[in-house]
C-alpha cells in the first residue's frame, strides 16, 4: 500500500526525477489520510501505485484534484508510459 511506502519519487512533466521524499507517515495510525495530505502539499497532479487498498487515501488525493492510478511495474516505467512528453 502507498501510504506505507518508505519514500515517493516526484516526476516532472518530461518525466525528469525531481525530488525524491521519505514518507514521515509510511508508520502509525492513519498511515492512509496522513500521507495523502502529505502528498497532496507537495502538489502533484497524478499519483502512481500498484494499488490503494480499500482505504480512504485515494479518496483523499481525488477530492484534492489528484489523478490516482493503478501502474504494475517500476516508477520510470510508469513514468515513462505515463507521462506525456
């Protein structure tokens, strides 16, 4: 699950790493709501995952105007298949 990831890598537009971020909620309760407001402060437009469980993060990132999808493989492949250059 995203929310328990150790770190998230932050792509730009031409699918150039930006910023790659520890999750400082990834332990403890509400893991999910937690790091979706996390993400969501670092401003990104679509976040990657090979799944969101049944918990409420995706939900959080869609109602801030995030893109939430569902990508099995590694970041530069979603990165690549993803983001339109």
């Amino acid at each position: 699950m995203p929310a328990h990831a150790p770190y998230f890598i932050v792509y730009d537009k031409s699918g150039k790493i930006l910023d790659i971020v520890q999750n400082p909620y990834r332990v403890g309760p509400a893991a999910g709501p937690k790091t979706a407001e996390f993400i969501s402060g670092l401003g990104v437009k679509m976040f990657v995952a090979e799944s969101f469980g049944a918990g409420r993060m995706s939900v959080i990132l869609n109602s801030s105007g995030i893109k939430t999808v569902i990508f099995h493989g590694t970041a530069d492949e979603a990165a690549k298949k993803l983001i339109k250059k």
